[in-house]
C-alpha cells in the first residue's frame, strides 16, 4: 500500500467492524506432486533442425515414466481434493488463504484428514513401482532416456506433499495501540479491508448459490423437451449443500440471508430427484417456488 499523506488526516474511519476471530477460521493447504515430465532442449533442437523450423517456437517434453497410472492416481486425487476444498470454503484475500465457519471445523477437519491419508496411499502405491515404470520407460523413450533426470526413490517422497494449516483471522483492531496519524490510517485501511473480506466471504456462498438455483429452475423446465427426465441426481443435494452453507457463512446474522435460507429450506423439503423426474405436480409446484425465491435474491 503506498500512502498518501495529503489525506492521513481526513481518511475516513470505520467502525462496527464484526469481531469473529471465533467464530470465522482460515485455512491454508499446499499440495505439491512430482510432474514426472521434462523439457528435452536437445530433442527441441533435433526436432527444429530436421524440419527446418526455428527451435525458439517448438517444445519437446517427455514424459518420464510414460503411461503411469499410479502416479496419474495421485495427480487426479490431488485435483479433486482442491476442488473439495474450493466448494467447502470461500475465498479470504488473495494469497489463496481460504476460511471457513468454526462451525464447520470438526468435519472439514475430519475429512482433510482422511483425504491426507489416502493421499499418503498413493504416493506410497506410486513409489513401490517407481523403479518398475522407470525401467520400462528407459526402452520407450529410447536414445532419449536420460538417467540424470530422475530423482532417486528416496528423495524422490520429498517431491510430494499435502499439508493443512488452519491460522486464525487477524483481529480487526490490530492496530488498536497507534499513536500517529500514519498508523491510524493503517489501522482505517486494514478495518475497511477486514470489513470487505467478510462480505466477500459471505457474497461467494450467495452467488454459488445463486447459480445453482438458477441450473435447478432451467433443468426443472420440461417444456419443448424429449427427455423429461433429463438431470442429475445432484440436482437438490447440490443445492441443498449450498442452502446449508449460507446459514453456516452468515457469520454476521444478517437477517435476509437467515430469511433466505428459511424460504429455500421450506421450499425443498422432503424434496427428491427421483421424485421430480416421476411428479409433474411436484416438480412444477418446486420449480415456481426456487423461481420466486430467485427472482426475489439481491446482495
């Protein structure tokens, strides 16, 4: 932040700055996997040469073990782990700290453990044939296997990595002891940006939810369609997951959230994907509910 001192003393102060270091947790996870891939400069320069083609635009990378499903394994389970933690939490700034209602923690906890553990289950399946794939990559890629590029099997578990933090939300009067004029624009700016980050925070389950009922109210229109039991079964859990995280993410009590997630809660219950696709009552009774619920949502 560059400050500037012509408005130190008029930068406007904010106040009634939710406190919620307890009631709102962030969370930090670093996944890392081995790629097992590699720039060939050599193989580029070949390639250029024989196709009279500048080496500058070209790229060979090889894939060092070939075709490995063990580590192809730990790849897609890293992928869909960070896709769980991105739809379980929302966003806190842009360093890729997430947060999450203290509500929450016992079974995100729960579950990121579990997912570490079987995360630890298949790096360990991937290194006991480690030696196996590399020996038969040697005769796949030919002149162009090069020993030099594959770490050892022992240093080679460092290349992985799945760890979790969870650091708490910085106190919104940290700079509650200042003395001077430049400090107390500091202790302004990080309120208002405190202040921000909870409505973001706040505004992200909002508009997934928002989304999802928009796909509901359109897959839930038969008119003109051949397949009128067309949609998956994801359809209400899906929105029913995210009408329990706006109760759990109105960490301010706002009152039209609370009456949101009353309308909608009202509106699916005892619903069913099955019996949406069998009920042409049902079905059309919930889409004009979800709708007037839709059309009546604002941030």
């Amino acid at each position: 932040m560059y400050l500037n001192y012509e408005t130190l003393t008029t930068a406007p102060a904010v106040t009634n700055v939710p406190t919620l270091t307890t009631s709102l947790r962030l969370l930090e996870i670093s996944m890392s996997v081995w790629s097992g891939r590699k720039q060939d400069k050599q193989a580029t320069a070949d390639a250029a040469s024989v196709n009279g083609a500048d080496k500058n635009i070209l790229n060979t990378t090889k894939q060092l073990l070939g075709d490995c499903p063990e580590l192809e394994a730990v790849r897609k389970f890293a992928s869909s782990t960070r896709n769980f933690v991105y739809s379980s939490t929302t966003a806190w700034g842009d360093l890729g700290q997430r947060a999450f209602p203290m509500s929450r923690f016992p079974q995100l906890h729960k579950e990121l453990d579990g997912l570490k553990q079987e995360f630890d289950r298949l790096v360990n399946e991937f290194l006991s044939v480690y030696e196996f794939r590399r020996t038969n990559a040697q005769a796949k890629l030919g002149s162009l296997y090069n020993p030099d590029e594959y770490p050892s099997a022992e240093s080679l578990r460092d290349r992985f990595r799945f760890t979790v933090t969870f650091p708490p939300v910085p106190e919104a009067n940290i700079f509650s002891a200042v003395q001077d004029e430049a400090e107390k624009y500091l202790r302004d700016e990080y309120a208002k940006v405190y202040t921000q980050r909870i409505d973001d925070t706040m505004k992200e389950v909002f508009d997934r939810l928002h989304t999802a009922l928009t796909h509901m109210v359109e897959r839930l229109d038969y008119s003109g369609k051949e397949d009128k039991k067309k949609f998956n079964g994801t359809l209400v859990t899906n929105v029913r997951d995210l009408v329990g995280m706006l109760a759990d993410f109105n960490i301010t009590g706002d009152s039209k959230l609370t009456t949101l997630h009353m309308q909608l809660d009202q509106a699916l219950m005892g619903i069913t994907a099955e019996a949406l696709r069998e009920d042409d009552h049902l079905r059309a009774d919930t889409r004009a509910k979800v709708k007037s619920v839709l059309g009546n949502m604002s941030w």
